[in-house]
C-alpha cells in the first residue's frame, strides 16, 4: 500500500526586511527540493510573516522505507542549505 510523508520545516529568515526577502529565501529552497528530491513542496504558514515560514514537502512512495529515504535526504539538505534560519523540522506519515 502506498505511503504518503510530509516534511515539515519551520524557518526563521533573520536579515529578511521585507516579505519580498522572505519569499526569496522560501522560493530557492522550494525550486531546489522539487529539483533535488521530486517532492511537491509550498509554504503552508508564515505566508504574511517578514522573517517567519513553514514549509512542506510531500512524497508518495510504494512502501515507508523509500519515503523515509527520500524525506531524511530532503530534511538533511535543507539543515544544510539552511544552517541556523531552520528552527525545526518533522516527519508526519498520513
């Protein structure tokens, strides 16, 4: 039966100044999960915030090992990417 995982990442996007900024940093890091991982990926809070974001990125995969892989490596990277603006992140399976 197929899984579905969602990566949860909460972001802190300190010298932004402006939602022009924010949506900057977001957009980057959206186009490079979905380039990167085949991930569905959008901002799902944060949306009028300067500094503040979260952002989801989705899998589907026939069993749970192979959504985990992909969403540990998409969770890594964006730790990477992101450094100290990640404030925190999680894995929910629906």
């Amino acid at each position: 039966m197929p899984v579905i995982g969602v990566l949860t990442l909460e972001i802190h996007v300190e010298d932004s100044h402006s939602l022009k900024d924010k949506r900057h940093v977001v957009k980057s890091l959206k186009d490079r999960l979905r380039d990167r991982f085949n991930v569905a990926v959008a901002e799902i809070d944060g949306l009028d915030s300067w500094q503040r974001s979260v952002v989801a990125a989705v899998t589907v995969a026939k069993d749970k090992i192979r959504a985990e892989q992909v969403l540990n490596a998409a969770e890594n990277f964006s730790a990477d990417l992101l450094g100290g603006a990640l404030v925190s992140s999680g894995v929910e399976w629906i």
